[in-house]
C-alpha cells in the first residue's frame, strides 16, 4: 500500500523583479477593501519603488500621486500600505514643495493717475 503524495501546488514563472503575480482568487480580487488600501492614504508602489497617496481606483489599477503632482497607476497587487518612514518621506516632499513654490498672488494694480497708451 503506497502512502498518496501530499498535493503540489504549481510554480508560476518569476516575473520582473523575481516576484511571482498572485493568484486571481476571490480572495485576491482587485477589491481595495481586502487589501486594507483607501483614497487619501499613504501608500507604496514596489514596482516604481515610490511612495505617493491613494488618488483613485479604476478595477485592479491604484492611481497614485506624489507631493510635486506627478501621478501613475500601479497594479493593486504591487501597492502596499507605507511605512512610517515613508510617510514621513511624503511630509517632507510637501514641505519642500510648499516652499519652492510661493504662493499665487494677485498681479497688482495700476499706479493711481495710470493710462494705458
């Protein structure tokens, strides 16, 4: 009597970067509920290696986008929750925009006694 082999679960092929895509189970589905990912919350891209904040979903993409305004989209399986680190990371970059870029104001007006020629 031959013992049956516990069952082996396939391989799939590494993709770029060495990490394998995860399965399309319901569990995995592109729902941003199960992964813990909500609009406005700080997150990191690992295919871009980049953090932003959480824009928008359109089905299984996350829009990002960073402090200088620059936007992506990443897969939702590529897009995790950030670090500390790199919300801190997030802080800094709109601090360091607020100050690069003055504030609009208004063009001021003419002297009195002023006329076009």
């Amino acid at each position: 009597m031959t013992t049956p082999e516990p069952p082996v679960s396939p391989r799939r092929p590494l993709g770029r970067r060495g990490l394998r895509p995860a399965p399309s189970t319901p569990e995995s589905s592109s729902l941003p509920a199960l992964s813990g990912l909500r609009v406005g919350m700080a997150a990191y891209d690992r295919r871009t290696e980049m953090p932003g904040v959480i824009s928008s979903f359109a089905g299984s993409l996350v829009c990002l986008v960073r402090p200088s305004g620059h936007t992506w989209q990443a897969t939702l399986n590529a897009v995790r929750p950030a670090t500390e680190r790199e919300r801190t990371q997030l802080r800094a970059l709109a601090e360091l925009h607020r100050r690069q870029r003055p504030p609009a104001t208004p063009p001021a007006e003419p002297p009195t006694g002023w006329r076009p020629a």
